[in-house]
C-alpha cells in the first residue's frame, strides 16, 4: 500500500490529490482514491481561515482472473497422425537423383584430384551419371501423396469394417505414385467419360485434394474424396452417384455433398458393413 500527494494547479487554484493504490497481485483488486483540496487565492473575510474540503472518491475494481471462464466448446474427435515410416511415403525421385548428383560431383572432384579417392573416379562418374538420369524422369513423373485425416474411431473399424476396394484406394492415394496424370485417374475416366458424348472434356476433370476417414451417424466406416472441380457444378455429382456406388463397390453406398469450400465436392463412399455384426 503506497500513498503520494501530488500538487496541481488549476485556474491559480492548488490541488492536492493523495492518491491510496491498493494493489493485490494477479490483478484481483485496485483502488485508487483521491483527496482535492482547494485553496481560493483570495477567501472572503468571513471565511477567512477556512479550509474548504472536496472529497471524491473513484473506485475501480478489476476483473477477478480466478474467477471460471464460460464452458469450452465440445472437443472435437480426436485425430489420428499418421508417423509410421514406409517406403511409400519416400519419393524415389528424390533419392535417386539426390545420390546420382552426388556420385557425379565427388566423381569429377577426385577425376581432378580435388578429393581423395582417384581410383573410384570412374566408378562413381559411371553410376552416378544413370541414377541422376533417373532421379530426374521419377521426379519429372512423380505425383505427391494427398493428406489424410482420419478419426480415431474411424481407424478402429478400418479394419473390420472397411471393404478391399476401400483400403485399396487409401493405400494408392497417400503414397508417392510414378506416371499417373492424377489420383483415381482410371476411376474418373470411367466414372465421367472423358471426352464423350455424355461425358466431360478432360481439362475438367475433378483433382483428389484429400481424403478423410470418418465413423457416420449410424456406425458405419466412411472414406471421403474431397475433389477440386472449378469447371462442374454438384448436379454433375449427383448424376454420377450411382456410378461412383459400382466402380468402388461392392459393399458400399456413395453419398455426393458441397465440400465447405468454393469448388470443392465430396464423395462419401460409406461401407455397408455393421461394426456390430457377427462373423460368418
């Protein structure tokens, strides 16, 4: 607890303002008040030697910190990471045109006696040159792996519940893929026909962005195709539900929705098997 007079002058008049600051720690309390004493330059003579007194009070009281917050929002489920190193998640492109470049400079650096190792010089320039060679075409030809968010209890039933063609179609689209013009590309030229006369051109084709593995209303596993397709509209979906249902069945039903996104659709493919049924 501290107390400091402070002197003001007003209109020839003294202020003086004892300021009390209480302050508790954490921000629970402060007050603060103040005293004005006013002296008039020039009192009337009746009122001479008379002090008048002005006593203001300001009291602020701070937001107590201890006191609850409202209630958090409900968690969400929780999210499985996928950390578990395979040879799918590698780029081969990478590797290969990482060790070929490598031959090829310490290869030229020991040709001309820079590093060590002249009688390898040969060796290396001669397996390096094949490796960067194909390190570059695998890169040029390498499709990335889409993200893929999974829920726990979506993870649970994969297992049990989830169809062949279901786990199938996970596995391709989150490795490194050599060759394809895009994810389920075989898929998407069958189920929208690319350039015939039902169909659409091929320049509009939907693009995998990623997929997501979900436990629906009713129990049921779910793997979701989130696409990208600025030039289709949902109708263009919906026509083509019953398609996506045959090419990826069977055993499941497919559900087409508006992602929450502009341009963005999902494809619900939903796996007819009860997590609650006996085995045959």
């Amino acid at each position: 607890m501290s107390t400091k007079a402070l002197p003001l002058r007003i209109a020839s008049s003294t202020l003086y303002i004892h300021h009390h600051n209480h302050d508790r720690r954490f921000g629970l309390l402060n007050h603060h008040r103040c005293f004005l004493f006013t002296h008039p330059p020039s009192p009337p003579p009746l009122l001479a030697g008379k002090r008048h007194r002005i006593k203001l009070t300001f009291v602020s009281t701070a937001a107590d910190s201890t006191q609850p917050s409202s209630a958090p929002a409900s968690a969400d489920k929780a999210i499985v990471t996928d950390d578990e190193f395979s040879l799918a998640k590698v780029s081969f492109g990478v590797v290969g045109l990482g060790l070929g470049i490598s031959l090829l400079s310490y290869g030229f650096g020991a040709y001309f006696n820079i590093l060590p190792g002249s009688e390898w010089s040969a060796i290396m320039l001669t397996y390096g040159f094949p490796l960067a060679i194909i390190g570059m075409a695998l890169k040029y030809a390498e499709l990335k792996p889409v993200p893929c968010l999974t829920y726990s209890d979506a993870q649970m039933l994969r297992e049990t519940c989830a169809t062949p063609i279901l786990k199938q179609v996970r596995n391709d689209v989150i490795r490194f893929r050599y060759g394809d013009e895009q994810h389920l590309d075989e898929a998407l030229k069958r189920i929208f026909q690319f350039g015939l006369g039902r169909g659409i051109p091929r320049r509009n084709a939907p693009i995998l962005q990623m997929i997501r593995e979900e436990v629906t209303e009713d129990g049921k596993y779910s793997l979701v195709l989130v696409f990208e397709a600025k030039a289709l509209q949902l109708s263009d979906f919906e026509q083509r539900q019953a398609k996506f249902a045959s090419f990826f069945g069977p055993g499941i039903t497919a559900e087409v929705g508006k992602g929450s996104e502009n341009n963005l659709y999902e494809v619900r493919l939903i796996s007819n098997t009860s997590p609650n049924a006996s085995p045959a």
